[in-house]
C-alpha cells in the first residue's frame, strides 16, 4: 500500500509521489515537509551537509501552484538532495574540500537546473569524498558519510561507497525521493550497490557536465540514484539533454525512458564476460551473478558467454587517465581566485601562498592523486604512462564494441568486488586496496558507456549486493528496462533497519 501521511511520506518513490501529487492526495509542501524533519533526525548519518530549507519550502510552494494549475512535469514538486560537486545558485558548493570554502556561485549547474525548471526542490546539499575522489566517502572535509545499514550483529558504522555516498545513504535512508550522483569510475554505481539503491551512470555526453566541479572531463558523468529503475527512468530524462555549453555534450533527442519500460526481454543476448571472474571474490559475490544470470534467462533472455580481453589493464589505465585529468583540472585552485587562502608569514612571496594554500585545503588523497598526475604528464614519463593509458583506453572500449556490433544488446557484471566494508577498515597505508573497489566499473567509463547497478540481495552479513548492467552507447532506454526485468525478477525490497 502507498505511504500517505507523516514519516511514511518520504518513503515514497518518485512514480508514487508524481501520482499521489497530481490526484491531490498530497501536496509537495507536505512531502518537502516529511523530508525535511528525517534530514534534521539524521545527522548521525552525515549525508546532508548544507541544509537548504527556506529554497526547499519555497519551491514546493511554487510547485503545488504549478500542479494545480495543471502545468506539471514529472519531477514537479519531488524534494531531492543534490551532491555538493554540482555549483547551486547561491548556496555552498564546496566538492568537500576545504579550498572551496565559502565559495557559493552565482550560478547553477545545467543539470541541477534543469531539475529545478522542472519543479523539482532542493532539499540541500550532499555529502561525497573531497573533489569525487574516493570510493567510502572518508576524504570529505565534512567528515564521513555512514551507510545506513548494519552487518547483522554488528553495530561497526559501514561505508556508504563514494564518491556519491551522501547521496546513496540519504536515498537509503529516505531522507529524500532522490538524489544526484556523479561517476567517475563508478561513483554512482557502487555506492548505489553498497546501500541497495538504484544508480545509473548514462553514456558520457548524454548530461551537461557544465557546472559540475571537475574531477577527469573524459570520465565524469552525472545521473540519478534513486530507490528503483523506474524512478532512475523518469529522473535521468529530466537530467539529459544537449548544452550548448558543453563541448562533450550530445546533440541527441532525450527519449521518453520510462515508457520504453515493458519488462520485455524475451530474445535479448545478454553477454557473461569471463575476464570479470576475478581471483579470490567472495563466494556471495559470484553467486549473486549466477542468480543474476539465471533471472534473465528465466524472463527470456539469451545469456551468451563473451570476452573482454583488455579487462584487466583498465584499472592501471584509469589510475593514470583519471589523475592525469585531475592535476590539470585542480591547478586552478590557487587560494587567489576563490576558496581558501593560507595565512602566510612575513616575506612569503606568490610560491609559499601557492604551496601553503593547496597543503592546507587539499586533502591526502586529493594531494596523492594531484601528485601522481602532474608525474604522469612530466616531459620524462608522458608517453611511458599517460600516451601508453589512452591506448589502452582505446583497446578497452574496442573490446566493447567488438561485443555489441556481435549482437550483444547488454552485459551482465557483479557492481562490487564486495558488500561494504567498515569505515576505517581500509587505511590510508595501502590506497591500491582501496582502488579495487572500482575494479567492475572503471571499464564502463574508459568506454563512455552506460551502466546501471540494481539491488539484487542481500549477502551473508545482511548487506545488500548490486548487479551491473553494461549498455550499448545512447541506448538508456534498452538498458533500463533490461534493469527493470533484472529488478522485477530480484524482488528485492529490503531496508535498513533505523539506528540513526
């Protein structure tokens, strides 16, 4: 039965909301309302880290005049959190660094914008790993973001995944219908598995990224994370579209998702690559895609064992693409522009401001990666690291395409190489580990490619587990409903249960 009244209301999804707004059940006042009182509950949780509740009432205030008067967008009146990479008019945009410290734009990002002229409200701004680099949210100048769920028998505070893992903990604990992510590689797609949530990462090009804080240009991409595919169909249509202040972006019709979801998959090749069986994954893992592979089977689909030859250089690929990109985007913040700017003693000139500014407001990782990058494009190793990267890149992404021009409509992947793990369980002494955790998603943006995560179970501690799917490039529609029948077939509806 669908939530109607008190806490119950920001459990809805989307659709509901959509639905219970335009029969007048609700108003976007009281939803905006509902969810406002869980964010001020939730602090133990850190997902939302600028509250916006004077714009949000504002909003749902318009919103309800706009659906009475009958001119109404899907999203019109749906209260979500934002992640703090996305620049909102007015309103603390810090990437979770402190050398963005104050620094409110006086702009708004094209896809938050477009949510917003599509009457959607802004709850507040979401907490991520600083700059989007991580995969627990554990270098956000903000603190921690905590999972919402436990290990059963276990009260360890767990890691939401990241970069987006304000976002996935605030739609898991339902602090809001839905949220915006990012992905780098694999920022929406493993915190949405880790928290048993929805996420989507379109094909690069399809969102702006103008106005998105710049981590890698060739690898970030922005998309919903929602509580099911058909929210992520009807969020993601409002977040494409082409921009012309976007050199990437793609001069492409944005198709009606949530229409093409039928659930109908029956003759669809589904490819298994072997490459993704990977040495020493945990038994639940490798189960949890054999069940996968058996659903889809089971709704009709052709299940097809391919191979994905470069898979295993895509990691070191990326951990040199990503910081190559990310030194060049970061040499930006200088302390002179905007942000943080170190106090500096007696007869320090430009270079001590320079190098105090960015030792005190980058974090360790943010300075790691800053580092490995300027190494990699340094006159010495540029074609030894960077050159020798791209080519890899290239290999990667004609490994997918060799599969899809071979007939397979999509492939189907384990999200993680894990359940969340605990906060603090991976130390700063060895980040490769931590690295790992991208292992499964990486590939997808080297290609540029859409994946989805989908909750698929629960795994032997009571976590949830994600199964990805890997799409032809500008087929979000196909890929979704292939989701969709994933995600009717796993019938997975279970929630954390509140601690916070």
């Amino acid at each position: 039965m669908m939530p109607v009244s008190g806490n119950e209301l920001s459990k809805m999804t989307i659709a509901e909301a959509r639905d219970a707004l335009r029969g007048g059940d609700v108003t976007s006042a009281e939803l905006t309302e509902a969810c406002l009182s869980q964010i001020e509950g939730a602090g133990a949780l850190g997902a939302f880290v600028h509250d916006t509740p004077e714009i949000a009432r504002e909003q749902a205030r318009a919103a309800d005049e706009r659906i009475k008067a009958g001119d109404a967008p899907d999203m019109c009146g749906i209260p979500l959190g934002i992640k703090d990479l996305f620049c909102t008019r007015g309103v603390p945009s810090q990437a979770a660094s402190r050398i963005l410290e104050g620094f409110k734009p006086e702009y708004e990002s094209t896809v938050s914008g477009k949510l917003l002229e599509a009457g959607a409200v802004m709850l507040g701004k979401l907490n991520m790993d600083e700059f989007a680099m991580g995969s627990s949210n554990e270098t956000s100048v903000y603190g921690n973001a905590v999972n919402p769920w436990r290990r059963e028998g276990d009260e360890a505070p767990l890691t939401p995944g990241g970069s987006s893992g304000g976002s996935a903990a605030a739609v898991a604990a339902d602090l809001c219908l839905a949220a915006t992510g990012t992905d780098t590689g694999g920022s929406i797609r493993q915190p949405a598995a880790f928290t048993g949530i929805t996420g989507i990462k379109p094909t690069y090009g399809r969102c702006s990224r103008w106005g998105i804080v710049a981590f890698a240009s060739s690898l970030d991409q922005a998309g919903p994370m929602t509580k099911d595919v058909r929210d992520a169909a009807i969020m993601l249509e409002a977040m494409c579209g082409h921009d012309a202040k976007d050199s990437t972006s793609a001069d492409l019709a944005v198709p009606d998702f949530e229409a093409m979801l039928t659930g109908d998959i029956k003759g669809k090749r589904i490819g298994i690559p072997k490459e993704y069986h990977m040495d020493g994954m945990p038994a639940e893992i490798e189960a949890l895609w054999a069940e996968g592979r058996k659903m889809l089977e089971d709704a009709g689909a052709e299940m097809v064992d391919i191979s994905l030859p470069h898979t295993k250089y895509a990691l070191p690929a990326y951990y040199v693409i990503a910081p190559a990109e990310a030194s060049s985007n970061l040499a930006r913040y200088d302390g002179v522009r905007y942000g943080h700017r170190a106090r500096l003693a007696q007869g320090d000139g430009i270079t001590e401001m320079y190098e105090k500014t960015r030792a005190e407001g980058f974090g360790h990782e943010v300075q790691r990666r800053v580092m490995v990058g300027t190494y990699v494009l340094s006159a010495g190793f540029y074609d030894a690291y960077y050159n020798r990267a791209r080519k890899v890149r290239t290999l990667i992404k004609r490994d997918f395409e060799t599969v899809f021009a071979d007939g397979i409509d999509a492939i189907l992947t384990p999200t993680t190489p894990s359940a969340a793990f605990g906060l603090g369980e991976m130390t700063e002494a060895d980040p490769v580990a931590m690295y790992l955790n991208d292992v499964f998603t990486v590939t997808v943006n080297l290609a540029g490619l859409p994946g989805i995560s989908v909750p698929a179970g629960l795994g032997s501690k009571g976590l949830p587990l994600g199964l990805q799917l890997i799409g032809r490039p500008w087929e979000e529609g196909d890929l979704l409903n292939t989701a969709y029948a994933l995600e009717q077939a796993a019938g997975f509806v279970a929630k954390p249960q509140k601690w916070w």
